[in-house]
C-alpha cells in the first residue's frame, strides 16, 4: 500500500519503521526534515511539502502532538483537505479533541475524502516492537482498508464505532479514569498516613488485591515513594490537558464529569504551585498539601 | 490458644471455624444463639452471654456488622471492657469507623486491656479457605500474640500501624478507592456511549491495559451490561455506608476527600430514585441519567 | 403562661429575659445555676434539677449548644421526656441535626407529649432586642400556643412546616447557603485577584447590585481585607459543624449537596492548616492556597 | 470626541445613543447595516467597514456578542489592529475570555495602539437609561481618556487594574458567583423540600436576612415558583458559556475553582436533559432531580 506519515516525534518514528517493516511504499514528511533520516535510509520517500505528502499515499498518516499541529496540516491552504486525491484516507493517530477530530471529519467528507482516528496507547518502545493497542473509528471500508497498518503497528485493535469521534473519546475517556485513578489514590493515601498506616503498606493493600493492575503498581509506587519529585514520565502540565480534553468532550456531548473536575483542579493547583512540569502524580502532593501534610 | 468468637454471621461462622481447624480452643457468642450450631458440633463451646465469652478467651475476637454492634458488645454492661481480664486481647474484625475504633482502644487501655483491630478483605467463601487479607494494627506484642490465628484465617496480613485506628483506615480507604473506580468507570462510559464507542468495547479498551484488575473487571462488566439491574453482590446502601466511613474518617484526621464527595451525591441519588437496594454499580445509572441516557 | 427554660448561656439568657419581660411565669435551669442569677433577680424561679423544670412549664424551652446536650436533657433518666406532664410542649431553640430533631420528637410522642422546633437567627444583641428571626415547625396547635412566646422574643416567625424536622432544615440550610456565598467569593476573589483586580475592587463589583446584602457586605470585606487573621466573629469548626448538620441532613432525606462537599473540604483543609478557631471565612485563605497565592 | 461604535444588538444601540446624547461625533458600524438605522437618524454617521469605522474614531467601542465575533473584528485582515492610527483607543465592552482579551491586548500593543476592556452590568433598559455599571482596565491614559464615554452610559465605574484582562476577570467572576448562588439556592431548596419545609417559606428565611438582594430575590422566587419553565430571562446554555470562561479564566491563571465546577455539571445536565433554552435557574430542576424530586 502507498502510505505517508506525517509527523516523525518518537511515536511516529518508531510506527513508520513498522510500516516500512511491513513491505508498505512509505512517504515521509516532519517540519523538521532531519528527523525523517533514519527512515530515508531504510527506504522511505522524503517529501518536500504537507501537499506532496497528501498527494502520494492511499493512507495519509498523521501523528502530531495537539490539535493546533493536525488542524493546520489538514485545514490549511495546501493542507490534507486541499491536497488529497478524493477517496483518499486520513488516518490520524494523535489524541485530539473531540470537537476538531469532527470538524476534521467533516471538512474531509465535503472534499470526498474519508477520515478514519486510530489513537494508540503505549510508548515508543512499544510502538518500536508492534505492540501498541489501537482504538479505530471510522465509516467502515475505511477502516478496513487501513487493517495491514494496524497489523503491522498493533497488538491489537479495538472498535470505536463508525464515527471517528468515537475512538478520540475511547482514548481521552481511558486517559481520564487512569487520572481519576492517581487522585483517588492520592487521597487514600493522604487518609491512610494520617490515621498511622506506613505507604508503602496501603500500596500493598490496594495492588495485593481489587487493584493489581499496571495503573495502581505504577502511580501507587509513585505516590508511596514520592517518586513525583523524580524524573516525569508525564507532566501535571500535558496531564491537564488529557484532563480538559475529557471534559471538553463532556461539554460537547453534555456529559458532566465530576471526577474530572477534582482532576482538573488538583493539577491546577499543582501547577499554581510551580509543580507543572514534575510527574502528574505530583496530584498526590496537592491532596497532602491540602490535608496539611507537605 | 483461648479463642471467643463473638458474631457468628456467614463471615463469622466460616473464620470460626478456620479456628477450631487450626486446633484453637474455641468459645462461641451470637446474640442468635442457633447460628452457633455448627460450630458446637465441632468442638466450640456455646457461651451464654458476651461476659462468659469476654472471660473466657485469652483473644477475644469480634466479627460484627456495624458501629452500633461492635460498641453495645463492648461498652455496655456486662460488656467485654467489664469482663475482660487484664492483658487479655480483643481483636476486632469487623469494618468499623475510625472514632469508635479510637475510643474502644481508649477503653480497653482504661481497663488495662488490648485492642488490635484486623478487618478482612474477601467474602465467605475466601474466609472459608482461610484465605482473607487481614489488615492488623495494634501494639506489637498483642499483634504478635495474634499470629496463630491469622495464620488459618488469612492468605497474608497487611500492617496497619501500631494504633488500632490504622487497620480500619487502611480497609476503609482501600473501599473508598474502589467506589471512586466505579464512579470514574461511570463517567467514561457516558463519555464513550454519547461519542459512539460500545460499552463492551470501552470496557475492552480499560481492562486490557492499564486497569486489567478485578476491580475494573468486575465493575467494568457490570457497568457496560448493566448488570445493576440483576442480583446485587453489594447494595448502594452498603456501598454509601463504606463512603460515609471514608468521609467520617477524612473528617477525624481533617483530611478533605474531593472523589468520595462525589460518590456520596451518587449514591445518595441512587437512593432517592429508589435504588438503593441495588448493586452499587448503580453509581453508573445516576451519572447516566444526569448525563440524559436513561 | 408558665414556662421553663433550659440552658442559659448568651443567647438563653437574653431570651429567658425577655420573656419575663413579657409578664410570662418563667422558671430556669441551668447546669451552672450561677448564669441564672440574673433572671432570678428578675422574678423567674431556679430550679434544681431538669426534672423540675419538665414539671413546672405548659412549654419548656430548651436553648442547647449542641445535639449531645439536648440528647442528654431530653432523654435521659429524670428527662424531659420522663417528667414533663402529658400535653405539655417542650420547645426547642437551638440548631440540632434533623435526625435527633425526628428521634426527639418521636420519644415525645410516645409520652403524649409535643415537640415544635424553633430554631432561631441572630446574635445576642439581636435576641435581647425582642428581634430574631424564629423558624418554626411543628403541630398546628401546639405551634399556635407558643405564639406569645416567639411574640416577645423574635422579629417574626417562618413557617417551617408540620414537621418539627422542617425547622431545622430550614435554619441548617440556611447557614449552608452562607458557606456556599463563602467558598464562592473565596474563588471569585482568588480568580479576580490573579488577573489583576484590586480586592476592593471586587467587593465594590459584587456588592453594589446583585450581592446588595448583609451576607456579601460582611464576608466580602472579611475576604478582601484578609479579616479572618482577626477576631473570629464564627470560627471555621463551628462552620464545618454547621455544613456537616447539611450534609447529615441531605444524607437522611436522599438529597446530594455537591455545594456542601466543597465547603467542607475547605473547612477541613483550614483545620488541617492549624486555622480551625479562625473566622470561618479563612474558607477564603484555603481558595489561596490551593491557587498558589498564600 | 470621534468615537466609532461596532455593535448594534440591543445593548449597543443603546449604550450607542447615549454617546450621540452626549454630544459625542458618533460613526456606527454593523454587520446587518439596518440595525444603524435610528441612531443615523439621530445624528450618527454610517460606516461601510470595520476598515472605515477603525480609521474614524479617537475611540473605537466594539459591543460584540461572543469571542469569535471580536476577534473577526479586530484580528482579521481590514481590522481594527490593521485599520486604526497609531495612539487610538480600543475600548472592548462586550464579555470575552481572558486569553482573548490578552491576545487583543498584545496585538494592539504591536501596533502601536491602546486596549481598554469596560464591559458592563445591566440589560439595555439600564443601558438606555445611563445607568450601566461598567469595570474598566487598561493603561491610566487611555482609561482617563474614555471616561466622558463612560459617564454618559453608566452609573459608575469599578476599577478593573492596568491589565485589560482584569476587567474581564472581574465580570466573568461576578456573573460566576452568581451561578454559585443560584446552585446553593437549588441545594438549599432541594433539602428545605424534602424536609417538609414549604418552598415559599424558605424563600422567606433567605432573603429577609442574610440575602436580602437581588440576586436572591429574583432567584430564589424562580426557584421556589418553578418559574424556569416559563419565560427565559438568560438561558442555561448562555449560564453554561458564563461559567466556561469562568473556568477557562481559571485554568489560564491557574486558579481551581470547585464551586464553578458543580454549577458547569448542573448546565450540562441540564443541556442533557433538553432544557438549554430554558432560564438558567433551571440548575435547581436539576438538583430537583437528583434528589428525587422531578
């Protein structure tokens, strides 16, 4: 299949050599061409243009940051929508919100284009080894037809339904029990050491049993040990945005989220205290600092 | 070791009988004495008031449904703190709030007496395997003294500290994180079922990943099959009995508990719409009908 | 009309005052007989024993701080309830928890006696003036006889209902709509702040049209020149009090008050801060802290 | 003075025939040119552009209804930052977000031109009137210079600090602590209800005391009337854009904002449940709902 990729960070890097991998025809295109290097020498067409991109491929990937970088690559003049054969495929891989994935969506319909918004969940070690999940939606021959980049990017795949709203929302929604996850454990926490009980004990409690998954070993670990005062995985800062993109998609669909305000404003406050850009477990140290333990 | 047992309800029967298994001297308690029958046919010995019990074990254990119970058993006259002997332990099972764990402690000290507090994680049958995790807190010696026994009734302990007010917390923030799971399970699932995505579909997305724990497994279920419409495992009543506990306790050791506000309104709603009898997975119903989906 | 009254701090005893002045037969009791000397200089009778004072009044009222002293007064041995004739009124006045207000109630009417609540509003300058506001609630009848009495003490009455249980709610959510215009002018000032409005300036904005009131007047300029580091004219633990008797009411008739959950986290957190016995406007100072400004 | 007015709804022409009143040089510019027409006939000249009206005036006022329609206006090519001379004033006195009236404020700087930010209080019979309460930022000069504008249209001024983004932050959280009331009044309803207390009492209990001003009055009798299924006075969808820039004014000064957040859950609610063009004090139906009661 003809492809290009549009956005080469680490993800997208690490998914354009899977593609490569799988004997696609691959089109390169990064802002910063240096970055398409590595793909160039396994192969991959360096294109000099967002146009020239969105003319070559049967499947147009994006993989951009936020929803300014994929609004302009779509919309702007010699943008995707200008650009694109007609029955071409957008398949955008981002999280983006759910109010510019539809205007996307229906700026590509008006232009006889179909777009399909696969997000991804995992790292780029990750998507170096294949093994990412895909939430997919989209009108479905479409989707169909992107199933061999799937294969070759994905464990596995999981449906968002026909609108491609819907696998942003999967993905933001996922996004947004995992913070309401750290913030309750942050206040179990708080409870827990002020009624005597030892961290690292309740984190055994809470992964011992009902919660022995990845999101309480790791963010219990974090808040247990203050790990948030190390390295970030991922910043209070980009935390608070998955957070207003979750109730931005709650204002969209009129669905009101209360845990996702106690989010909001626990990252808030984390940030008013200059603790942005540490790990966003840093939301444990807001709810200690209210409960007057730090 | 001189066991009393006092609480004979399903819990109590089937810890009970792990006791007289692991070749204790038992001495049984229940207001409804019937219930003890069993257990007589085994070896224990039917007491016929909380005093004999309370003078006939070395450990005193209690295993009672509520604050109300555990607090008649041992303040009342007659109660274990009157008929206690000096040194002897209660050892209290039951999930009880962190004031009147508190002031039972303070009781027994008063008397020159022992409390340890050890609530249990698991339901019957995992009691009846000896398979409970046991969260204790007390002083060290009468924790030690207590091994044996929680030696044949659980699969491993917790500590809770060295104040008997540590286990309960330690149980009750361990609740109060899993109410806050389902409520958050609750949001996300309006949020992807107004955006398109299925329900089993973002159950899939949730539980392969980053929450594959029982929690979000058996919750996640019955959220996306509406399974709170069948036979409950655990009532909205109950479960806003657990949340109160976590509130209470936040309000002792002034710790402010932004998600478990949250839960309550739920549950509160889900009893004045007449579902507190239901499972209280019903939280998912409410955020449902205040996002207009039912 | 014979009337007993029970409890004379402050308030009792400006409104025992002017009932006397009112040519009533009013007889006292106090636990510290010496705050009723100067109502005995005044003609009203001393009592020993709160079992006098049941069998002396057609109405005893009782003026307590809290729902354990007028537990203890109404219900005890040698209590209202045990010594106050069949038909004979016990009237209360203080600010009480709706669920003891319905036990209380309930005992009386097993004895064949009324209860009608009445809790009031004010201060005791205010009650020594003959002005509170006086809610009341209970049967028509009984209600109708107390008539003179609110007559000398208060301004005017409100109808509460046939339910002396109407009563306390309305005063309980009353006070709780206070801590709400609190918490939100503590966010308003904290939002204004932030962007560069003076604080005066936001108080001039608020209370010039829509917040033209006491309320505003009072705890707008409490928050915009920082008076909770003054004299506590209601300290923040008595505010929490009073948002727990809300949230215990809302809990007993199935209504959720996410309003209440957010002052009582900010009380909780002033009380975690050490700020406790400060006015209960340092509400405002939480709002600081959690915004970085304090 | 010249001053340029671009705005005509119904408080524009308004507050625009105030100006003519005070002898102002007036040019009108809108969209729909027809809604000049009484103002031309008064005096005022009619502009063809934006280009035109920016070149006019000593002062341009822009009267808009939302962010989009001021920034068409001001950012877009032929707009004021393109149009006006170098010194002139920008006096913005619509409602907009603090990020845009920062983004404005910049871009006028750049050009060497002045933004001052003066939206108002009151509907247009107080704009017709002269009796507009106005909150005004920006540089002291170019403040002095519009006030002969601002005591033609309004009653008074509040100082809203140098930075234009101040006067926004002071009408945005005004209009917020308003919703605040509003939701506490529908908690405060709610409980009063359900505790037998009769809705025109508690209105009673309110507004005789502590809330004795508009905002409660006019409120709290819509609430206790059920009066939002009549007439709309400001709809919930128009409420619900009220506290988003609340919000989003908090998230840009990191200023959490809990009670913001509880009214934002009740719009969306509502929004949910089809009342958007209701008045917006249908957020007490919704309470109403939660509890049980509609």
């Amino acid at each position: 299949m003809k492809v290009s990729f549009i956005g080469l960070g680490k993800m997208g890097q690490a998914m354009a050599d899977r593609i490569i991998g799988g004997g696609h025809d691959l089109a390169v295109y990064n802002r910063t061409a240096s970055k398409c290097g590595d793909l160039v020498g396994r192969g991959a067409k360096l294109m000099g243009s967002v146009a020239d991109a969105a003319r070559y491929g049967d499947v147009v990937i994006t993989m951009l940051e936020n929803d300014a970088a994929v609004s302009a690559v779509t919309l702007e003049a010699d943008g995707l929508v200008k650009s694109m054969p007609k029955g071409a495929i957008h398949l955008a891989m981002g999280t983006h919100s759910i109010s510019l994935v539809k205007k996307l969506a229906a700026a590509h319909a008006d232009a006889g284009q179909v777009m399909v918004s696969a997000p991804v969940m995992g790292r780029p070690p990750v998507a170096a080894a294949g093994q990412l999940g895909i939430i997919v939606a989209g009108p479905a021959a479409a989707v169909e037809k992107c199933q061999p980049l799937f294969a070759v990017m994905g464990r596995r795949t999981f449906d968002g339904g026909l609108d491609p709203v819907g696998a942003a929302a999967g993905k933001i929604a996922n996004n947004f029990v995992l913070a309401c996850a750290i913030e309750a454990m942050g206040e179990g926490f708080a409870l827990a050491q002020k009624c005597g009980v030892p961290p690292e004990s309740f984190l055994d409690i809470l992964t011992d049993g009902l919660f022995a998954s990845p999101a309480y070993k790791i963010y219990g670990k974090l808040i247990a040990e203050k790990g948030y005062f190390g390295e970030p995985g991922f910043t209070a800062t980009t935390g608070l945005k998955d957070v207003l993109l979750a109730l931005a998609a709650g204002e969209a669909v009129a669905v009101p989220l209360p845990s996702a305000n106690v989010c909001r404003d626990r990252l808030l406050s984390a940030v008013a205290h200059g603790d942005g850009d540490r790990d966003w477990s840093v939301m444990a140290l807001e709810q200690a600092r209210s409960s007057g333990l730090a």
